[in-house]
C-alpha cells in the first residue's frame, strides 16, 4: 500500500517551510484533500530513520563478507587505492556515458600546479535511443566514433597511445582497476547482449576496430571518478554522490574493515593499499519491496511503466530522469478529483514524459526568489504547453502546483541525505569533517537543492561536520586523473 501521511507523523526540520512545504490557500477542505493525495512525498521521521537503518544494515551485512542479498545492494570494490597527488604528468582522456549525456575530457597535468580550465578539454555528444537499446556493438561504436571527433579537434596530430579512464555509467561488478563484467542497465538504456561481459574492453574493441590511438587503462563509474576529482580539489572529500539523470554514492573504505577482502596483496596488487573506494550502487536498493512503505501511489505506477520496472526502485523515486514525470503524475490526480484546474483534463498532459525535470528547477527558482514570485512558468506550461486558456487558471491552482514542486524536490534531497548518511556516520572518528563531492545538473542547476541536501544531511549525521559541494562535471574530469592514477601500470 502507498504511504499516507498521519497528523501524528514528525518531520526532520518541518518547522522550516523550505523543507518542509506547505499548502498556503484559505480552502481548508480543499487544502486537505490535496494533501490526503500527494502529502505521501513528505516523508515522516520514523520512515526516514528505517531507511537510514536499513541501508547500514546492508552495509555491515556486505563488509562483514556476507553475501549479496536479493534486497541489498552491491557495495562493489572499485579496485581504486591511488588518488592524485599533483605529482601526475601529461595529457589524458575521460569518457563519461551514462543515462542522458555521453561527455569526453582531457586534462593536461602538470607535476605540482593547480588545475584550472585552461588545461581541460570537454565535449559532450548525443548518444541517440536506438543506439542505447538493442545490439552493444552499434552502442560502443559511437562511443569510439565520438572519441575520434574528440581527438580530430584537440589532438589532430596525435599519433602516440593516450591513455583515457573509462566511466561507465551503470550497473557493473568490478573485477580489477580495468575489467568488470556488465550487470544491469537503466533509465533509457538497455543491451542485453553486454550482460555479463567486460565494458573496458567492449569500448577497446571499438576503438581498435576505429583504428584510434587510443588505450583504455581504467574502468570506473561515475560515483568514484567524481570522488577522485573532489579529491583532488579539497583533501576533506570522502564520498561522492551523483544527482544528474539516475544518483549513485561511493565513498572511500578502510582496507582491514572489509572483511570479503582476505588478502591485500592479491587483491590490489600491492602490499602498501590502506584504503580503497567502494562503488555502492545503493540506488538498487527497493527491488524486493523492502522500501514500500515510503512509496507513494506515483511511484509505484511510475515504475510499472518504465523501460525496467522493479530495479532501480530507490533511483526512480530521486533520479533527474523520473521527478518530471512523478510530477505529471501527480497533477494528473489531482484533476481527475476535481482539486486542479477545475477538473479541466488536457490530452496533452496526458502524454507520458510530457514534463520535463528542468521544469520542476524553473518554478522552485521563481518560489525561492521573491522577485520572481509571480507563477509565471506555471502559466507559460499550462498555455503554451498543454493548451489551457489563462481564465482556466486559478491563484490557488498555481500554488497548488507550486506545492507539487516543491514537496517532490524536497523528498529527492532527503533520500539523497539518506543515501549518503549511513556511509558518512560509520567513518571513523578522526573523520570529523566529511566533505562529499557531488556531480550532476539536477544537484548543479537546481536553485534549491544544495541548501536542502545539505540540510537534512546535517540533520542525519549529528556527530560530523558535512559539507556536499559540486563538481560538475567530475565524473569524466575524474576519469582521466584517474587515468592518470593508473597510467604507469599499463605501461
């Protein structure tokens, strides 16, 4: 059954209205009927509490070398013991490919100077649907095809071997620093036939095939590569946490407490490996109905129409790719119970995916600038998007749909905090301050987001002092220092 929230129900700083919305029309059987439907995205302290429980849970279960559960998550071993200590030379390549963007970098490094956006190069490309579904050779050809257009821009002349960090923006155990076997895909993306084999050298054959001087040394997703940019900026950053079209968290992990590991030497190929980065994939976690008491009626029909339903459970209620169509979702409700629009349905509205994430960014910015407090994005949706006539619209349907907005935005902060609590809060004490680098255009572009992740996150990790700050962009920045990391035993 979906949540519903109680009048008894307690909320992590409910007394502030930036995080806790509220519903300001003078029709109180109205206001209480909308939030008998929607109130479900406010989630209550004791839910909260059993999420963050749970998810430590799952934690101790993996590190204490139990296997994975069906109602875990992975918490795969990155293989990553190496950070960057400025003490790195030369050109490398980063190649990011995830749910919505394909992004390549270079990075010039230089042994003691700072980085800086002279010294990097970035481009991003289209990676079309049809080329994301079906047969993975078409899919690693145009990630080879795009590497080349890169190189013909910035390296026209180039005909050594460059070695370039490969993100892999998926589900995928990792077996070594560069080899991993494909596990499962996402958001709009799926290749059967990649199950199972190594994405390195899937994108290597593509390369070799393109004739392309070209040599992938690392394998990694986005989560660690965005750790080791962070890194790299603030010596403080011991997580990561990605907030663009799906989420994800790593962080970085003591050798000796992880107790799958029984032998350093020949899992890391040193005898001097401390500690180590651990890809989570935590937005697994919901698959097997162990978080159904915190969905509300929208997820629960959002996720029986995606491309893959029951897996990825936790991403789908957070992710940039799902918020604008929970957000359709909901408003669809409401007009079919007479609390919106005055029950006036638009076809157009009806179309799924008719509302983008970036939309929900647009009517937050006007809420939290007082200037701009006028709706008029709302109405500019409504008119020039879904065909309603300005005289359908009233004052209290604004604010109702401004309430929509926020409620939404502000349970995807909280479940990131959740996300991110149970890893933070098992650090060591000489961890007092942890800080988290953060990539993705739902945490960089959204006007509300840092302030509200931040919040909850210093609510749920009382004893340390945590700071989430962006790094745009450090998924593929991240992958050719982490090239860079690596290039010598590739050598």
């Amino acid at each position: 059954m979906p949540y519903v929230p109680k009048t008894e129900d307690e909320f992590y700083l409910q007394q502030d209205p930036f995080f806790h919305p509220t519903l300001q029309i003078e029709n109180d059987g109205r206001k209480a009927k909308v939030f008998n439907l929607v109130g479900g995205f406010l989630l209550p302290k004791h839910h909260v509490d059993r999420l963050v429980g749970q998810f430590g849970d799952v934690i101790d279960r993996s590190l204490n070398g139990g296997h994975v559960q069906p109602d875990g998550f992975p918490m795969f071993n990155t293989f990553v013991t190496k950070f960057p200590n400025n003490q790195q030379a030369g050109d490398f390549l980063g190649l990011d490919i995830g749910g919505t963007n394909l992004r390549i970098a270079s990075v010039h490094l230089e042994p003691g100077q700072p980085i800086n956006d002279k010294l990097i190069n970035l481009e991003s490309f289209a990676v079309p649907v049809e080329v994301r579904q079906g047969e993975s050779g078409k899919f690693f050809d145009h990630l080879a095809q795009s590497i080349g257009s890169f190189l013909e821009k910035h390296f026209p002349q180039r005909t050594e071997p460059i070695s370039l960090g490969f993100t892999f923006s998926f589900g995928y155990e990792q077996l070594s620093i560069n080899h991993g076997r494909c596990v499962q895909f996402g958001i709009q993306t799926n290749l059967p036939d990649a199950l199972g084999k190594c994405p390195r050298q899937l994108l290597q054959n593509s390369i070799d095939s393109a004739g392309l001087p070209v040599k992938v040394v690392v394998l990694a997703n986005d989560s660690t590569t965005t750790l080791i940019y962070g890194r790299f900026l603030d010596e403080k950053t011991r997580a990561s946490l990605i907030l663009g079209s799906g989420s994800n968290v790593a962080y970085i992990e003591k050798v000796e407490r992880d107790k799958r590991i029984k032998d350093a030497v020949k899992v890391f190929g040193a005898d001097n490996a401390t500690e180590f980065i651990i890809n989570s994939e935590c937005v697994m976690y919901g698959d097997h109905n162990e978080m159904d008491f915190a969905k509300t009626r929208y997820d629960i029909e959002l996720d029986s129409k995606s491309l893959l339903p029951n897996s990825y459970t936790y991403e789908k209620m957070l992710g940039g790719a799902f918020l604008g169509e929970l957000f359709r979702l909901a408003l669809l409700d409401l007009i079919r119970n007479d609390l919106l629009l005055g029950g006036k349905m638009s076809t157009m509205l009806e179309q799924p995916n008719s509302i983008s994430t970036s939309f929900l960014s647009c009517i937050d910015f006007e809420s939290v600038c007082s200037q701009y407090h006028s709706f008029e994005q709302i109405d500019s949706m409504l008119i020039h998007q879904f065909d309603y006539q300005p005289e359908d619209i009233e004052m209290d349907d604004r604010k109702i749909i401004a309430y929509v907005s926020a409620l939404i935005t502000a349970r995807c902060a909280l479940l990131c905090a959740i996300e991110l609590a149970p890893f933070i809060n098992r650090m060591d004490n000489e961890y007092e301050v942890v800080h988290v680098s953060c990539d993705g255009s739902l945490f960089s572009k959204h006007p509300k987001m840092d302030r509200l992740i931040n919040g909850f996150l210093g609510q749920l990790c009382p004893a340390k002092q945590t700071k989430v700050f962006s790094t745009q962009n450090g998924g593929v920045i991240g992958s050719a220092m982490l090239a860079a990391c690596y290039n010598n035993d590739n050598q």
